[in-house]
C-alpha cells in the first residue's frame, strides 16, 4: 500500500503531496482539476508507466524534470525521476537502489479501471488483447521483455515490408523466424490465461448479476497453440507477397481476439448494455484476485471516474470485492461514492 506522494513538475502538478489511506480515497474535485493525474502517477510508482501517454508527456509543459517519491505501507521508499533535458531519461529508486527499469520483482500490482474499459468486450480486438497482456506482464516473469521484443520485431518486419526492394526475400527470413519463436511463447501464455479465466467467469458473473447465463470466454489465434512458431512461420512466407502489398504483417498474435460469449452467442453483439458492464465488472475482479494469488500481496485498485457509471446494483458489487484492497476513486460528485461505504473512507479534494 502507498502511504504519500510527492508529485514535482508531474503533469498539472508543481509540487505537491498527499497522503491516503490504506482503504478507500476518494479523488474528488471538477474536471480538468488534476484527478486522473494523480491517479496516473500512483500508476507510474507501481508499473513505471502511463496508461495515457509516453514518458516525456509526464513532465509538466517547459519542465526540465519531473519527479514522484513515495513511502509505502512496510516503510520502503519509491522514487521515480523524468528527465527531459539535456538527455530523455527515466530511473527509478526503491530504498536507495538504483533501477533503470522495475522488474516484476519491484512492480506493485495494481488493476486499473477507467472509462475505455467499458467498452473491453464491444470495442476493438486490441482492447482484449492488452488486458491480457497487461495481466500477463504483472504475473509472467519475463513476459513484458517478450512482448516488448515482439512489437519490436512487427515494427522492423513491417519496415522491411513498405521498403520493398529485390533483396526483400532475404532480409525477410531472419525476421519471420525471431517473430514466429516470439510469437508462441505469447500465446500459449495468453491461451493459458484465458482457459484459467473462462473456468471462474460463469460464477462471478452470475452472483453479480443475480442470473444463470452461460458465461464463456475463448482465446481464438490462427494456428494450434503447441505449433505455433512452425505454422506462423511458414504462413509468414507464403504470405509474403501479399504483406508487401498492403504494408504490414496480416498474420501474428497481433491479429488475435478473445471472444465472450453469452449462451453461445458473441458478447459484442447480444449482450445488453448492463450485461456488458456485469461482465467487465467480473473481468476486473478477476484481474483483482489472479493478481493477488499470484504475487501473494493485494493489489492496489484505480478506478478513474467509472464508479458513477455503474448502476446501484453493480456499485453494490464492486464494493463488497473492495474490502481488502487499497482503492483510490476519481470522482466530480464524491457523493454518489460515499453512500456505497459504510465504513470511514478518505476524501482528498482538488481544484
């Protein structure tokens, strides 16, 4: 649990800090009056990074630094330093150790959930795929260099691509080999994943909707998940031709989806707008507790302005599985939040 912050040149922030409460703290305060802000740097202390924007943006506009330092609930100290000039950096302090990167080791876990997430089962595949990807990366030691190394590897593939030229053929083939031998290992982590999930989704789904739906979730890539790399790889030289053409790699985990269904039929298309959030509700909770099992300490819970968005029922549900968790609220009307908590929650005001 974090027990402070300092924020300097971070974003809308000069220099300020605030304290919390190892429950719940409510963020309340007008638009534009810096609550996802902060929400955003609890982020960066835990993950390293931002959810919204790249590095350089986290430094507040004509700043040459931003820093965040932080004391946690078991009295350790987290310190991250942004450098704009005379050379773009980041680095990280954890009790006086020096880090360039955080480790899973050093990564707190924490679930975010904020308004695009709303739209995690009708929105665009990609949306999917980064909620596996950034479970995996909090659970999976190695699975962030893994896909990390994969979106390089698309990118310089994809270059080679749009180039063209008469050598394309050669260049080529060493890049379809490292992206095949990359691309099995995400998934069968991401299949793995989904399996684990698809066998708890029903139950959870049903208690928070007082319903008996047959909740499913499935993981659908091209090719079998034990003989990926060798499929992919001969996929990617037959296609070859056809990629040059349009310009980019049409075939990958890049290309891959999970689906939902309700009663065998697709989420995206069926469901009804509070199935829809029941079911994200149920995805987030389950993100809360694989986490917890997995790293053998609480999560800490984000949610960015999404409280208000769920109806009495759903606020009801959400906050029985707050309980054990360090939670921070975003809010305009700290309200519609408080009467969901029976007991003492913290209020940070902004603006």
């Amino acid at each position: 649990m974090i027990s402070d912050v300092r924020l300097q040149n971070f974003r809308s922030y000069g220099d300020e800090s605030f304290e919390f409460d190892p429950g719940v703290n409510i963020v309340v305060g007008p638009n534009a009056s810096g609550k996802t802000n902060l929400l955003e740097a609890i982020l960066v202390l835990a993950r390293g990074s931002s959810y919204r924007v790249h590095d350089q943006e986290l430094i507040a506009f004509g700043k040459p630094w931003a820093r965040l330092d932080s004391h946690l609930s078991d009295d350790s100290e987290r310190i991250v330093k942004l450098v704009r000039e005379p050379k773009p950096s980041k680095s990280y302090d954890v009790d006086g150790k020096p880090l360039k990167r955080l480790t899973i080791n050093y990564v707190l876990p924490v679930v975010l959930f904020e308004p695009n997430h709303l739209q995690l089962l009708s929105g665009a595949p990609d949306q999917r795929r980064n909620y596996l990807d950034d479970l995996l990366e909090q659970t999976v030691p190695g699975y962030q260099t893994v896909r990390q190394q994969y979106a390089r590897v698309l990118r310089q593939r994809n270059a080679l691509l749009k180039r063209g030229g008469t050598s394309l053929q050669t260049q080529l083939f060493v890049w379809n080999v490292r992206l095949s031998e990359l691309a099995g290992g995400i998934v069968r982590a991401r299949s793995e994943l989904v399996e684990k999930l698809d066998s708890q989704v029903a139950e959870l789904y049903n208690q928070l909707a007082h319903s008996v739906t047959e909740v499913r979730l499935s993981y659908k890539t091209q090719f079998d998940a034990q003989q990926y790399e060798s499929r992919l790889l001969h996929k990617l030289e037959v296609d070859q031709e056809l990629d040059s053409l349009r310009g980019f790699t049409g075939s990958g985990p890049h290309r891959d989806d999970m689906l939902v269904t309700f009663d065998g039929r697709a989420a995206s298309e069926t469901a009804s707008r509070g199935e829809t959030r029941t079911a994200v509700l149920a995805l987030k909770i389950m993100e809360l507790e694989r986490l917890r099992t997995a790293r053998d300490i609480a999560p800490l819970l984000l949610l960015d302005d999404v409280f208000s968005e769920l109806d009495g029922a759903r606020r009801h549900a959400l906050t029985n599985h707050l309980k054990n968790y360090q939670t921070f609220i975003t809010t305009t009307d700290a309200d519609v939040v408080v009467q969901h908590f029976t007991e003492t929650c913290h209020i940070i005001p902004l603006g």
